[in-house]
C-alpha cells in the first residue's frame, strides 16, 4: 500500500491531481490506515497506468471513467471516436500548414518544416530511378490497400482535390 504522496511520486503527477480523481470517483484509494490516510494498492496503481495511458491519448476524464467501467471488448468504441477526431485534426493542420507556406512563399523556409510539397516528392521518386508509370501503380496500390492515409498523404503533400480525385482514380495495372 502507498500513501497518496508515495503514489503522486512515483507516477509524477501532483497530489492535488489524485485527490481530484478521488473525487470524481475515477480512482478511489482502496482503502484507510487508521488516521484516515488514502492508502492505494497494487490494483489501484494498476488503474491509474491505465488512467495515464488514456490521457496520454487525449481522452478526457470523463470518457476514461466511462472506459473503465465498461468491459474490455466494449471500449473500443471510444477508442476509434478519439482516433477519428485526431484524424480529422491532423488534416486541418496540414490544410492551415499548406495556407501558410503558401503565404510565407519562401522555399528555404519550407524545407524547415517536415512537410514536402507536390513538386519536392515527384523531384525525390524521379531521382530515385522511379518513372511516371512507377509512380502511377505505386499510387494505385496505395489506394487499393489504404485509401483513407492515402488522402491524407495527397492532402499533405497540398495538392489539390481536383488532381488528388484525379490521383486516386489511377486504375491498377
């Protein structure tokens, strides 16, 4: 058993956090000693890794609590919720990450940015041996395998919805 201190320390998060999921019933000290001191146990720790690994993935607490109640095979539900909504977030961000460095409009700024453009990925496959019929199958295997990061990519890369519909209608050979 460890004190709420003990515990706060060990897993580095603040008393004040743990006397807060005390109090929303999401993680409950399994028992008292005798001054009236939360004292957590194994099984209590147990839950707060989970707790931990939750918000790691941006959940909120309510939702943890609702996962945690929930048997294992129905949480999963939650989980896709949250991996499409961060899905849809990495988009957006692409999409304001292509506005700005098409306003900033300096190629030497961009190259500073983890992101590469239409022009730089075809540049890199042609250097690499690759044709334009290369391409092309790599691009339709792509879609027929996954076809949502697929998008994604194109969208990364800030081409178009005409061309990127265009790109995604190459037949397989």
């Amino acid at each position: 058993m460890k004190t709420i201190g003990q515990l706060a320390k060990q897993v580095g998060l603040s008393r004040g956090t743990l006397l807060h999921y005390d109090k929303i019933g999401l993680l409950t000290p399994s028992a008292r000693t005798e001054s009236n001191y939360r004292a957590y146990s194994t099984q209590d720790m147990r839950r707060l890794e989970q707790i931990m690994i939750y918000r790691e993935a941006g959940l909120p607490l309510e939702q943890i609590t609702e996962l945690l109640n929930k048997p294992k095979n129905d949480s999963a539900s939650i989980l896709i919720e949250r991996l499409d909504k961060i899905n849809h977030e990495i988009s957006k961000l692409r999409q304001q990450q292509q506005t700005i460095l098409s306003l900033v409009g300096n190629e030497n700024f961009s190259q500073n940015t983890r992101s590469m453009n239409k022009a730089q990925w075809v540049s890199l496959l042609k250097s690499a041996g690759w044709s334009n019929e290369d391409m092309g199958r790599w691009h339709a295997v792509f879609e027929r395998d996954y076809p949502e990061a697929h998008q994604d990519f194109l969208e990364s890369l800030g081409i178009d919805s005409h061309e990127i519909k265009a790109i995604r209608s190459i037949p397989i050979d």
